[in-house]
C-alpha cells in the first residue's frame, strides 16, 4: 500500500514541510477599503474576497486593483515582487491566500484503505470460523 500511495503522501502538508505561499499569487491585489488610493470603479473596484474562506473574515471585502494601477499608486512597493506584494497585502487584511484545512488529507485516506480491508477480512474470517465451528463457545478446562 505504501508504494501505491507514497506519491500523495509527500503532498500532504504534514510531511512537505508546509510552505506558507506554494499558490500562484493572484493576478489582481487586495487592499483595505480604508487605504485605498484613486478613485473607485476606475482605479480599482471594491468587492468580496476571491476565495471562500476569506468572505467569512473581517473584512470580507476589500479594494481589488489589477497590478499596473497598484504600482503607479504604491511607488513604495516598487521592488517587491508580485508575490512578496501579494503575500504582504494578504496578511495586512488577515486573509489566508490558500486553504488552511486538513494537513492530513492524503495520509489518513492512505490509512483508511490500508487497514480497513484487512480488519474487514478478520472479522469476515472470525464470523466464518465461529459459524463453521458450529457457534460453540471454546471449550473450559
């Protein structure tokens, strides 16, 4: 079984180490509404959260700008790279930019198939041997 599964084992969080930013940035950057520079619905655009788990934080909306218009309003954040930018404004908001759930998922469905099966089979075999022997108890000495 370990050689089946090995593969999605090592994807797990638990045992790859956990890098906090693995996702590709978003392409557009989030900032909160209270910081926002230019004007709205030209510079940028306020709305909910990209990804689900974020709408339910405070805040669950923020002033999305696309990259170019970012930078021209943020000369400060000039030698950052998207990412590292990305990352930072993630942060500043409280959000998370990848689910932050089950660092086990893999492994304990690897467990699963691994030994459930064979109890399955133990206890087929155990109910088969105690019919065969004709449901007696064992004997006492």
């Amino acid at each position: 079984m370990t050689t089946i599964w090995w593969s999605d084992i090592q994807r797990d969080r638990w045992i790859a180490g956990d890098p906090w930013w693995e996702a590709d940035a978003l392409a557009d950057l989030p900032v909160r509404c209270e910081e926002a520079r230019g004007a709205v619905n030209v510079d940028y655009r306020i709305e909910d959260a990209a990804e689900p788990w974020n709408r339910y934080r405070t805040p669950s909306q923020a002033c999305w700008y696309d990259e170019a218009k970012f930078r021209a309003l943020w000369p400060e954040y000039t030698d950052l790279k998207h990412e590292d930018l990305s990352r930072k404004l993630y942060q500043s908001l409280g959000w998370s930019p990848e689910f932050d759930g089950d660092r086990f998922e893999r492994t304990k469905m690897a467990a699963l198939f691994a030994l459930v099966p064979p109890l399955f089979l133990l206890v087929i075999g155990a109910a088969l041997a105690w019919a065969f022997s004709g449901f007696r108890r064992p004997k006492e000495s």
